[in-house]
C-alpha cells in the first residue's frame, strides 16, 4: 500500500483520503483505467482499492487470448460480423463498431508495455484460431495470456505516481450524495479499520460474478461485489440472465481447460469416440481446425451439445458425473508444451492425465457473466459520476453469448475509455458536502459492524451459499424450463431473508475473512435474484439463454431488447426494458460449419443486390 | 462427500493478534477424498469446523499465487499440494517462513511489493515507437531469453525458502531480482544499467549464496537462481569493465 500517510486526514471517526477518481477493483480493467487516468492527468489523484493485492485478480485465470484484427486478410467487419451474430443479435452494434477499431492499437499498447505476446519466426505478434471467429485474431502468450496482460499492467502501473493502491481493501458500499456518487468506504483487511475515500468519479471494475454457481472456473474473489453495490444505489443490471457456460472445463473443481486446446486443434469425443458436435449443425468434421465449424463453434452452442449428448447417453460417466474427452494427442507433446503448458501442467498435476497420451475429461462449467452494470458505450451508468469496465459492466458488446478472447481485449480497450470518461469528469464537479459524505461513512461503518459483531445467528453460511449455488444451476443452466426457474426464484427469495440469521464465528477485526465472505454472499444472492427473474421474464430462447418449455426459439417481435433489473431491497427486483442499438446487422440466421458458410454467402448476395 | 471417504488430521499453525500472544497449532479431523488439495481440506475447516480460521487463496489452480504456505516445513501452494500425499501421516501447516504473520496463514506481501517496485518492473524503451508504428518486432529466440522469468506468480515460496532472506531481509530476494533480470533480459529494454546499480548494491545478487532451494521450491519453473547468478556474472563483469570503459556505456 503506497498511499502516503501525510495524505491521509484523521476526522474524528474515519480516516479519509480524497482522491479525483477512484477504482474498485485492480484487474485488468481497473488496472488499465487507472493508467489512463494518470497519463491523462498526473495532477489527478487516482485511489486504487482491491481486496486482493492486484495481481492476485482474477484477470490472471484467463489463458487463451485477446482478439483483435491483425491479418491482412481480416477485416473489421468481419470481427463486428462475428460479435454480433456471435451475441445472437443482443449487442449494441455502435460499441461493436468502436471495439473492434480500437482493438489492434490497445493490443500494441500492451505489447509496447512489455507484454510477452507469443511471436511468429519474423518477430510480429502471433494470432491463434478462436471459437466463433471468423480468420486468427487472437493474440496469445501461450495460454497464460490473462496472467502476463495483468503483471504486464500491474507492473507498469508502478511507474504512475498519480496511482495510490489500496491493496487488501474491501469496497463496502458506494457513498452517493446529492445525486451523484462521490466517494466508497473500504475496510482494510489487515486491521479491520474503515476508510473513506472521496473521489469526484468512480469506476467499478471489479469482475463477474460467476461464484453464484456451484461448478465453476472463476476464483473464489468472482463474487459480483461492484455490481451488487452500483444495483443497491438505482443503477440497473442488464441482461444477467446470459451466463456463459465453458464447454471444457474439469470435472469437480470447474477449473478452466482453454478455448485455446481448440484453436490448436484439439477434438471434444463422446464415449463412441465419435466427434458428436457434427450432429448440432456444427460440421463439417475437417481433420484440421476449421473457423467458426466444429470445435471451433461458440461456447454456448458446443456447451449445448454437450447437454443433448447426455441426454442421449453418449456421455462418459466419471466420478464427478458426466463427462467428454478433450483429446489433444494428436497435436504432439512438443506442440502442447509449447502453446498450452498451463493446460499440461493442469492436466498432469491435477487429473494425472498426460494429455499428449490420453485425452482429458471435461465438461461444461459456468465461465462468465455476460451481463452487468448498465453503462453506455463510453462505460457511464445513469448514475452520474459512476463508470463500469469489464466483467462488472454491460457495456454491450457481448450480447447474448460472448465469444472467446473478446473479454480480454475489452478490459483494454473500455479501460482507456473509462479512465478517460472519468478523469474528464473528475475535472468538472467539486466535492460538495464532505460532512454529509463523512455522514454516511459512518452509517456504512455501523451497518458493515453489524454483521461482524451479530451474536445469535443460525444460518450457517455454507449452507446458504450451497443451497444458492445448486438451485442456480437447477434453475439457470444451460437449459431452462419456467417451473425450475420458479423454483430459483423462491430459493433465492428465501435465501435471502435466512441471510439475516447468518451465523458468525469470528468477531475479531484483523483479517477476519469470515466477516468479508458474509458481506460478499450478501452481494452474490442480490446478483443471484437479478440473475434468475432476468431469466424467466424473457420468453425466449437466444444466446446462452435456451428455454425448453414452448420458448425454444428466438422472438425478436417481442424480446429483441435488453433486460434491466432493478434492485427492489427484500422484494423480487423489478424487471424492465430497453432498446437494442442496431447500426449495420439485422438480426439473422444464427449459423455456424457448413450452414454459416452458405448463410454467409447469401447474406453477401443479398446485400449486393440490395 | 462420499461414503469411502478418509480422515486426515491437519494441524493449522493459529495466530490472531487480537488475542494471542503467539502462534499456537490447532488440531482439526478433516474427511477427504484423493482428489481433494491441501487448500480444499483448509476451506473444510472453515466451512464446517471452525470459521475463524483465515488464510488467503482464489483461482485454485496455480497462477493467483495467493495460496503459498509451509506444508509439513515445505513451502507449497496448497490449492496444487493433494491430502492424499501426507495420508495417513498428519498434515501441518503454517504461514510461509521469514514473512511477518498478519494473522494464521496470511503473511505480510507488502516487503515484496515494495522490493518488486525497486527493480523498475516496467519496460524502459531502447528505442521509443509510437503505437502508429505497431508492435517491437521481437523473435521466438528473443522472447524465449526472458520468457522463462516473466512466469513468477509472485507466490513467495521462494523468499519463504531462502535463508538469506531469512537471516537478512534487506535482500531484494528471488522473485524481485528473477523480475529484474526478466526486464534486463528484454530486447524491447534499454533499462539495464538503472536497473544494474541494484544487482551491485548489498541488497543485490552479491547478498546470495547459491543455495538454490528458491529454485527448487518454485511452482512456475522460473529458476530464480539462475537469474540471480547470470547477474552475477554480469555485476563481476560490470565491475572490471568499468576500470577501461567509460561509466554509463555498460549495456
């Protein structure tokens, strides 16, 4: 922790440190945000607070890439062509339209930052096939790619100043005064002490949520904390309801197996060793990888084939359940070794598979929140002064179902954005009333005690946080039918009120990290609830939101439109609606192997004789 | 859990600053199954033994580096360290040796952050591009001369297994100086000799004896040792050529 205590103000009751901006949350994209803000202005005081120490964010997991346009025979078009029609339709096509021009310069930034990008033999960036992309844009370091992005940004993060970190802080509550947000309150872990930090911008940056689930890839910290916080104070969560199911994850744990094994040529079989995904319009099966076909169609469509093979028996059955094989033998120890070591490390240590002899079981997982903090295509929310980038963030270019190596490249390329937005911001209000703010601070305090110093409780929180995470992945899974949904519904409800008889253990103040995971189920049932009525109000079936009970197609008369949830205390939230940007892409046929191709050349015919 | 299940003990090294004078071993029986990590029979514990227990962990799978502890006196990261190893000897763990304790298995990573600023972790251009002039070409054979020591996940197994950090904790340490040598080793860097005044000074590569357990106990493969003595020979070489070349024409 770097800020210097000569900044820091003792009042009466809680120290305070004023900043210009502060960002919660120290990944990829807080990290980036916050980077722009002091090349923007080193005059501006940045406070950037992270319940881990930055490089610990869960950025570090991510491990097949970032796309961006690189090849001369690619286009941007064709990256704008494959978000769109990847997200079903669902994304705001004006911030498809920026992301992927911005894509290929952010993507240098990082490479003049020193990020260890894999090369080609001429010493250029390296690109690597991804699932639902259309040519190889994705750019790679190995399979490690979030881990270098983020100690690439961390690491040049030091030499800003302007950069003040609060390392091991946990953001407790937004103060919002007159109107406009103006400052959070965080708990220093170590001691327990609150702080209050006033900044004349905030930017949540703070990841999924993807720990509502029970098998799952993300890090035990992905618990929706900034879009709990901003959903509390007004600001709706858009489109919760499409959560990204990994097709190859591993049985058990849920820890991630990349896309990556797929770009290199890697095969999903079902028992008969047979490569079944050429039975879900996804072929033809070329021995070689074949773009957006096959193994290389998008993660909702392979994790849905994974479902209809269970159904049909083809599965294999492992200890922790069903399950496929990933098999990579024939890509050749040397090859793995070079691209995926990670997954090699993964495979051998945690599985005892040598994947260059046998194939890895694997089966789908959930993997990312497609959904988030509504903000507009420059990251603000309606709140004013508040700024999302990220996982946290709707900022539309995921649509219904994102496409892998897009999430990497958005912390990037949204992160500038943010930190611009809000640095310019910063620079045209004042702190109005900091008593009224040191007010509030202390009411945060006293609310964030009470759950600490509670005697008498008895829930304990396992058992809710258990019951939470089945009954999402009953009732919100790759497939869902209304009674199930329901069924969620009254569970979360429910879980919610028993959430007020949690049972502590440990009172104490420093590092008390059963106090921290009680705030944190707080906010994971919220996204929870906003989550499960997201998705039995839509009456369709799009994306990574599949409905099998008379809903099983898309409906773009009555459901082309984003959802918003509102946050509605101890009652459901409320759910409304909002328009879907359309610039250049009228909703299709969503297609991909053989049939996308001819999709593709007709709607080329068409629009040359349009 | 399933039926077939087994009991290990695992004894946790406790201590709370509120209310221990020092750290105590607590005792606790833990069902497992063969699959089950070192961290996932800690997370057992506080689930449904004892919720007072705090140690730091999040990917579970060995790039977050938050998990590191001494396992039965080993420095490890328990999320990649399986029960079934230790089965059915007891497991004993405690926070990693040399760094202060926060509390139970959380010790304090603000030293190491600080010494991780001191080697100027950052890319010091060579030569400077604008990015309108897309990437710095580097080859496989360049990238490959510092990719090795780009892979530290920061965990600090290795300061936990160094006794000279342990006598000394001045020592910038492995980690920090295998970061450094990883900027150095860069084409893309032209920060070497800011970076060189460090690797000579007491606090550099002259404070290590060549043990080599940092090495050993490293989960990524870094070889913090051998950055640590390819500075050597470049700080010894240093020291000579600055008696026939003119100071700063070092690269």
């Amino acid at each position: 922790m770097f800020a210097s205590q000569s900044t820091m103000l003792r009042g009466t009751h809680m120290e305070v440190f004023k900043a210009d901006v502060v960002i919660i949350g120290a990944g990829g994209a807080g990290l980036r945000a916050a980077i722009a803000v002091a090349e923007a202005d080193p005059a501006l005081t940045i406070a950037l607070v992270s319940k881990v120490y930055p490089m610990r964010s869960h950025t570090v997991a991510a491990e097949g890439g970032a796309a961006a346009v690189t090849l001369p025979h690619d286009n941007l078009d064709y990256h704008f062509n494959d978000t769109v029609g990847g997200g079903d339709w669902l994304c705001e096509q004006d911030v498809v339209e920026y992301f992927v021009a911005h894509a290929h310069r952010e993507m240098v930034q990082m490479e003049h930052w020193g990020c260890p990008w894999s090369r080609t033999a001429d010493g250029h960036a390296n690109v690597r096939a991804f699932g639902g992309m259309k040519v190889e844009r994705t750019w790679f370091a190995a399979d490690k790619t979030g881990f270098h992005m983020l100690h690439t940004l961390f690491q040049t993060s030091i030499k800003y100043p302007s950069i003040k970190r609060f390392d091991e802080h946990f953001c407790v509550d937004l103060v919002v005064e007159d109107g406009r947000v103006q400052g959070v309150v965080a708990i220093e872990i170590a001691t327990g002490e609150f702080r209050l930090i006033e900044a004349k911008a905030v930017i949540i940056a703070t990841g999924g949520a993807g720990r509502v689930f029970r098998e799952n890839t993300n890090g035990g910290i992905v618990t929706g904390d900034g879009m709990a916080l901003a959903y509390r104070h007004g600001v709706p969560l858009r489109d919760m309801e499409f959560m990204q199911y990994h097709p190859t994850c591993m049985p058990g744990t849920g820890l991630l197996f990349t896309e990556a094994c797929r770009g290199e040529g890697g095969f999903l079989l079902n028992k008969d060793g047979y490569r079944y995904l050429q039975d879900y319009g996804l072929g033809p099966p070329d021995p070689s990888p074949r773009n957006k076909a096959m193994e290389l169609g998008p993660r909702d469509r392979l994790s849905q084939a994974f479902w209809h093979e269970k159904q049909k028996g083809r599965t294999i059955n492992g200890p922790h359940g069903a399950v496929v094989h990933l098999d990579l033998r024939h890509i050749g120890e040397r090859k793995l070794r070079e691209r995926l070591p990670q997954i090699y490390e993964l495979a051998e240590e945690f599985l005892g598979v040598d994947p260059a002899r046998e194939p890895i079981p694997v089966l789908p997982a959930v993997h990312y929140t497609m959904g988030g903090i509504l903000a507009d295509g420059k990251t603000a929310s309606p709140l004013r002064g508040l700024y999302s980038v990220g996982e946290c963030s709707s900022v539309g270019i995921h649509g219904a179902n994102r496409l892998g190596s897009n999430s990497l490249t958005e912390l990037i390329v949204f992160g500038k954005v943010a930190g611009d937005e809000a640095s310019a911001f910063a620079k045209t209000v004042t702190i109005g009333n900091p008593a009224a703010l040191a007010k509030q601070a202390e009411a945060i305090r006293a609310r964030a005690l009470g759950i600490v110093s509670k005697d008498g409780g008895t829930e304990r929180m396992v058992v809710l946080r258990t019951e939470m995470a089945k009954s999402m992945e009953d009732g919100c899974g790759i497939y869902r039918l209304g009674p199930e949904m329901q069924a969620t519904c009254n569970k979360i409800d429910e879980l919610k009120q028993r959430y007020k008889r949690l049972k502590i253990d440990d009172h104490s103040r420093a590092w008390n990290t059963e106090w921290l995971l009680a705030i944190e189920l707080g906010y994971l049932l919220d996204v929870a609830q906003a989550i499960v009525y997201s998705a039995i109000n839509r009456k369709e079936s799009r994306g990574s939101h599949q409905r099998l009970d008379g809903f099983e197609q898309r409906d773009d008369t009555n459901y082309l439109k984003h959802t918003l949830a509102y946050y509605a205390g101890d009652g459901a939230p409320r759910i409304g609606y909002g328009a879907v940007k359309i610039t250049k892409s009228k909703p299709g046929t969503r297609a991909y192997g053989a049939a996308g191709e001819k999709a593709d050349a007709e709607r080329k015919n068409e629009a040359s004789h349009a | 859990m399933p039926d077939n299940e087994k009991i290990i003990e695992i004894e946790v090294l406790r201590y709370r600053p509120e209310q221990d004078a020092e750290p105590v071993l607590q005792t606790y029986q833990v069902p497992f199954t063969d699959d089950m990590s070192v961290l996932q029979g800690l997370q057992y514990i506080k689930d449904y033994l004892d919720g007072t227990v705090s140690f730091r962990w999040s990917c579970r799978m060995a790039i977050c580096g938050s998990c590191g502890m001494m396992v039965n006196g080993k420095p490890e990261l328990s999320c990649k360290t399986f029960l079934r190893d230790y089965y059915p000897g007891k497991l004993r763990v405690e926070a990693l040796a040399h760094l202060p304790i926060e509390r139970d298995l959380v010790v304090s990573v603000g030293d190491f952050v600080k010494k991780l600023a001191s080697v100027k972790p950052y890319i010091i251009p060579k030569e400077a591009r604008s990015l309108d002039d897309g990437e710095y070409l580097q080859t496989p054979a360049q990238l490959a001369q510092y990719e090795q020591f780009s892979s530290c996940i920061n965990c600090l197994l290795c300061y936990a297994a160094c006794p000279q950090y342990g006598m000394n904790p001045a020592f910038t340490g492995p980690a920090a100086l295998a970061l450094l040598h990883r900027y150095n080793a860069d084409s893309r860097d032209g920060g070497k000799a800011e970076r060189m005044e460090l690797v000579h000074s007491e606090e550099g590569v002259w404070s290590c004896t060549l043990v080599g357990y940092c090495s050993e106990v490293c989960p990524k493969g870094v070889d913090p040792a051998r950055a640590i003595n390819m500075n050597k020979t470049s700080s010894a070489a240093d020291y000579f050529l600055r008696f026939v070349m003119p100071k700063g024409v070092v690269k």
